[in-house]
C-alpha cells in the first residue's frame, strides 16, 4: 500500500533540489511526502484509524466544530 492520504489521495511527488554553485546547473533528483498523521475517522459509520495528510485533518477539526 502506497503512503497516501485517505481522503483525498495526495501522495509523493518528485521534483529536484536546486544547486546554487557552478557552471552546469545539475539537478539533483528529490522526492517529496505528504505530511501524514494517523487520525480516527468515521467510514460507513465505523470509527477507523486512518493515516490523513495535516490540510485534510485541519479541515476535518475545522468542520466538527
């Protein structure tokens, strides 16, 4: 199972690492991860432990208040 956020299904994304010095430019190759935290969430009415990226679990606390 791939990491990726439970409800709206970011995962990682590939990009590269700028470097400031020299002549040919050389990117190197970097992979960025969604910021995942395991929350208990309500799925066809059943409380499960889900792993949820932060904007999903902020919106979701936003909500419930």
């Amino acid at each position: 199972m791939a990491r990726s956020c439970a409800i709206c299904g970011k995962t990682s994304m590939g990009g590269f690492n700028p470097q400031s010095s020299g002549m040919n430019r050389v990117r190197a190759h970097r992979r960025m991860k969604p910021n995942l935290q395991p929350l208990v969430i309500d799925q066809k009415g059943q409380p499960t432990k889900a792993l949820v990226c932060t904007r999903c679990r902020r919106t979701m606390l936003k909500a419930s208040k």
